[in-house]
C-alpha cells in the first residue's frame, strides 16, 4: 500500500538508538529484535492482492482495543477470526470504509489516515514507523477523557513495499518493560525514569494549569490548584508506594525544597525518585 504525501511517496529514514531513560536499552537486543513478522508485539496483516491493509489494521486494532475495554462485547470466534484475517476482516474493512467515506482501490496515505480518525473520533490513531517508536508517521489528536475509548496503535513498514500492521502491545514491539507515550521513551525501570511532560509540581501527567494556588501543610509546597495539590498526595508516585508529598518537603530551617528523609542540611538530601503513570 502507497502511503502518500501530495502524491509523493515518504521516505522512511534510519535513525541510531535514541536516549531509553536513564537505563539504556542493549542496543544490540534491540537491533537483533527489532520489529519483524516474527515479532509477537505486532499483527501482521496479510490483504493478499488487495490495498486494505490499512483500514484491516485499524479493524483488528479496535476490536482488541474494544475487548480490552469492555470484556464480552464481542463472541470469542468472531474476536480470533477478525485477529487471524479471516473473511469478516475483509467485510468489516470495506464497512469501515463505507462508513468513513474512504475509497482505498488504489492505496491510502495521510489523507485516508485522517479521514479515519475523524471517523474513530473517540479513539487515537498512531503510526509508529521505526524500531525504537520515538519516530510516528501520523499521530491523532488525543480525545477528551469522556469520550476517549483507546489507542489504535498500527506500525508502517517499508520492506519491500509500504505495508501497516497493527501493534497490540508497545511494549513488546519495542522489546522494552515500559513505554512513555508523551515522550516516546522505551525504558525497563520505571522508577529511574521521570517523563518530561509531567507537571513540575506534582509529577502527574496531567493539565495542572490554573485555578486558585493551594499550599500543603505537611511538606511546606504550594500547588497550582487543587488538582495539583490532589495529585501530590496520592500514593505510588514514588518508590516504596510512597506520594511526592511523603518525600518532597520545605525544609524548615534553610526554606529550601529537598527531597528524601526529612533532614536540615539540603546537601545531604536523597534525589527523589518519581514514576511515570498517568491520572485518572
């Protein structure tokens, strides 16, 4: 399938092994292992001789997403059949299609993408197009927490020809123990990796911008608003199961923000260490 920009075919460029979060992924594990039909984290869509493949990705794509979500929406044989490309992949492809207003007789591009996640607007559409995921071919705006119903993940290959298939699991795409989407980052501890989009405050990945500041009594901090302020104080942010407020304090002596044991001298403070998880 012809992936198309204005008519011209994009090019899919090398790229050297980009920064993993402080502990660094085997560059070598992740060459000998990068995404291949072999690779159990993608689904290798075979479409034979027709150009569906990427609305046949974007089919098996939701209905794992669907499954995942809600557990029994779907007859088990019809879940297997949709995954391994029986004929209902087909038929639910060419609904999609019909139902998007997306003609793919000769191949779809960015347009088509579009066209598709304006149709799936409670999900969000990423192309992924190199081995270690920091690189994506298209990416979907994101939907409002209400409506949002999950991510179809796809990988756009160029072997011999353009071809997506769908990645059910980023993390075992990518061989890694864990997958930051904001920063496209694959890192293995999740405890030594601090995501760069998460607020300054709190640590969360979450909006903290306005409202009316809030001050902790218990570590001496103020936050932007209440949400912020909530965030702060929920357990398992940090190592031990453990809130930012438990190990991020004012000290009260040099009015300086240290983080660890409570102590006087900031000097002396341990770093803290935050995880990356997202909030609900």
């Amino acid at each position: 399938m012809d992936v198309e920009n204005g008519g011209t075919p994009i090019p899919i460029t090398a790229a050297s092994p980009p920064r993993q979060g402080d502990d660094q992924l085997d560059a070598r594990a992740v060459l000998d292992n990068h995404i291949s039909r072999n690779n159990k984290g993608i689904i290798t869509i075979q479409n034979g001789n027709d150009t569906l493949c990427l609305v046949r990705a974007l089919v098996v794509s939701k209905a794992i997403c669907d499954v995942k979500r809600e557990p029994g929406c779907m007859d088990v044989n019809t879940f297997s059949h949709i995954k391994k490309g029986r004929n209902i992949q087909k038929h639910k492809a060419e609904d999609l299609c019909r139902d998007a207003g997306v003609n793919l007789l000769k191949g779809g591009g960015l347009t088509d993408l579009k066209q598709f996640q304006t149709y799936l607007a409670e999900y969000k559409i990423t192309v992924f197009r190199e081995r270690w995921g920091r690189q994506v071919l298209y990416e979907g705006p994101t939907p409002p927490k209400s409506s949002f119903k999950g991510y179809l993940d796809l990988y756009f290959r160029d072997e011999k020809q353009n071809h997506f298939d769908v990645i059910p699991s980023l993390t075992a795409a990518f061989k890694c123990g864990y997958f930051c989407r904001e920063c496209r980052v694959a890192f293995n501890t999740k405890n030594k990796y601090k995501c760069e989009s998460a607020c300054k405050k709190c640590y969360a990945k979450a909006v903290c911008s306005g409202g009316l500041s809030v001050a902790c009594k218990d570590c001496g901090r103020w936050f932007k608003n209440q949400m912020s302020f909530n965030n702060h104080k929920r357990p398992g942010f940090c190592r031990g199961h453990m809130s930012v407020c438990d190990v991020k304090k004012v000290c009260e002596k040099e009015q300086n923000i240290h983080t660890g044991v409570m102590k006087h001298f900031v000097e002396y403070a341990r770093p803290i260490v935050l995880l990356a998880i997202s909030v609900i």
